[in-house]
C-alpha cells in the first residue's frame, strides 16, 4: 500500500471518527441533560410524598409539636439506617414544610432542584415565594444565586422600583415573574451592591465606586437585572469640538434593545443631575444609536433621593430619565416590606 492511499485512508478515518464523536457526543450530552432531570424530578416528588405523609399522620394523631420533634427524631434514625443521609430530622422538617406550603399547587420538579424548593418554602408570602419561583426559572438561577436574590428583597425593591406599587404588579410579579417590555421594569429600589464588600460609613470617590463596580462586573451585571451587556465606562462625548464629558457606565440592554446611561453619584439626587443627564443621552439618541436600537435611557444612582425634588427634577423630560439609590450592604427586609404594605394600603 503506497504512502498517497494511507494517507487518504487515514483521512477517511479521521474524517469518520470525528462525525461518529460529534453524533456519539450530542447523545450523551442531551440524555445526560435528561437524566438530571429525570433524578430531580423523581427526588422531589419523592420529598414531596414524604412531607405529605408526615403531615398526615401528625393530623390523623393529633401530633403536638413537642412530641412531633421526637417523633420525626426516630424516624430519621429509622430512614438513614434503611436509606443512609438525607434524612436528617431538618431534611424531613423540611420537607414536610414543602409539602404544606405546595400541597395546593404543583411544584415545578423538573425545573428546580430540591436545593432551590429548600430556600423557597422559607418564604411565608405565597405571592412572593410564586415571584421567586418563576424568576428563578426564568433567569436560570443558582441556588447560590437565589438565596442573594430573596436576601436583598427583590421582590420588594421591585415593586418599589416606579415608586407606585400596586395590587396588580404584585400579581403579575407572583404568575409572571419579572417580564421587560418598558424602560421602568429595569428599575429597582434601592440597587443593592454588597458583594463589592464595602462598609455602609466608608466615604468613596465617584471612580473608587465606577472601579470596583468594573471589578465585580458579573455581580454587578447581575444586580442590574435581565438581557443587559457591559459597553464601557468613562465613554467620552465631546461637543462643540472641545468640550469633553465622561459617562460613567455605558450599557445595552438586549431585551428592550436600548443603551443605558449610568451616572454615579456618592450625594443624594439634585436636579443639575438630571439636566447632565438628559443631555447624555441626547447625543446617544442622535449620534449613537442606530434604527434598530429604542430610545437610550438614563439611570441616576444615587445616595438618597427626595420626593419633591425628584418631582420637579423629572418631570416634564421627555427622555427616559431615572433615579434610583444604591446601598453597599443587604437593605432590612421588614423595612421594604412594611413600605410595600404601606403603599398598597394607600391604594385603597
């Protein structure tokens, strides 16, 4: 056999064992994606059934909760010798808790790991906990990622976000999720930046904040919200011809399809803030933006903001123009929640 048809032979196999990998490859790739699936499906209809029978018997038995802890205290130890970990006596409280709070709906088994229903069935409000639910679904969240999310009140600094929450966002936060079609859904109130690690009292420097915000670019992506994608920061705009300004973080929003504006501000909002602001982006409408991309929109964030300033600050532009706070540390939860209450009962 001559060195020409070995090596074409040797080409035929590679040729064939590269096509018999990428096909072998897919199939194990998408089964495998199946099979976890599958297994999590199965272990948390089974948490679920265990959590149903608990609850049950302590019904049928008039179960005090004193003796309740013993109870499941033994079954544990029944279950692990049988079964080995996973049935600790927190594991079955919890999944007795599961089963109580999804009893009158179907939970998601497919979509959510038992990890994920674990910090969910903590969440008293069935509103809030459906908000998370189908948030965590949408967006793809960790478990890690979710645990952040219910810490720093999304929830609650969404329904704040347009400083007018009402029944009905509430209800659609609770079967939709957070769905994007107007430039107000990307807001929230505050913008909870904690993972930069910063002391509530420290006093910063605007591009101390810009850097470390650069620096923890994912989480800080992440805070921002759905569909948005790093642009730059300290973007130049010069206008007639030598006078310079400097955006401090430009991003694109793909959902809306928009560029966004981000000016930092280590003081409470004043209305010079808003005029710079408009500014900005009316050069990004004229200049920057192409027939394909929506109106730019502007975000101020800021210390503290007041209701009578930001009224007359704001109102009558007709740009999308916003102010929002920021906060280095996990807002307090009763807080945020005793000012939705407090919103929602005006509304009445």
């Amino acid at each position: 056999m001559n060195n020409t048809l070995v090596k074409e032979i040797t080409k035929i196999d590679e040729r064939l064992i590269n096509n018999m990998y990428n096909e072998i490859a897919s199939i194990i790739s998408s089964n495998k994606e199946k099979m976890v699936y599958q297994i999590n499906d199965t272990l948390v209809k089974t948490y679920f059934l265990i959590g149903k029978v608990i609850v049950e018997n302590e019904q049928k038995g008039n179960i005090r909760a004193e003796y309740g802890k013993e109870i499941l205290k033994k079954l544990s130890q029944k279950l692990t010798e049988k079964f080995g970990s996973g049935f600790s006596r927190s594991g079955l409280q919890n999944m007795r808790l599961f089963y109580t709070k999804y009893k009158n709906c179907q939970p998601l088994a497919s979509k959510l790991s038992w990890s994920h229903y674990c910090y969910l069935i903590y969440i008293e409000d069935d509103d809030e906990r459906a908000f998370y639910e189908k948030e965590c679904i949408n967006s793809r969240w960790s478990k890690r990622e979710l645990k952040r999310q219910i810490d720093s009140s999304l929830f609650q600094r969404l329904l704040l976000s347009e400083g007018n929450t009402n029944k009905k966002k509430v209800y659609e936060l609770s079967k939709k999720g957070h769905t994007i079609s107007t430039p107000t859904d990307i807001l929230r109130e505050p913008y909870v930046f904690e993972f930069l690690g910063i002391p509530e009292n420290k006093k910063l420097l605007e591009s101390d904040l810009e850097k470390s915000l650069i620096n923890h670019l994912s989480s800080f992506l992440m805070e921002l919200g759905k569909g948005f994608m790093y642009v730059g920061n300290q973007v130049r705009i010069t206008l007639d011809n030598n006078t310079h300004y400097y955006l401090d973080l430009v991003l694109y929003n793909k959902i809306l399809r928009s560029y966004v504006l981000i000016d930092l501000k280590m003081d409470d909002m004043e209305p010079k803030y808003a005029g710079q602001m408009n500014m900005y982006i009316n050069y990004y409408n004229n200049e920057i933006r192409d027939k394909y991309d929506n109106e730019t929109i502007g975000i101020i964030l800021c210390k503290g903001k007041k209701e009578i300033t930001m009224e007359y600050a704001l109102g009558g532009l007709s740009n999308n123009v916003f102010a929002s706070t920021y906060t280095y540390y996990i807002p307090n939860k009763d807080e945020l929640i005793n000012e939705v209450e407090k919103v929602l009962q005006e509304e009445n």
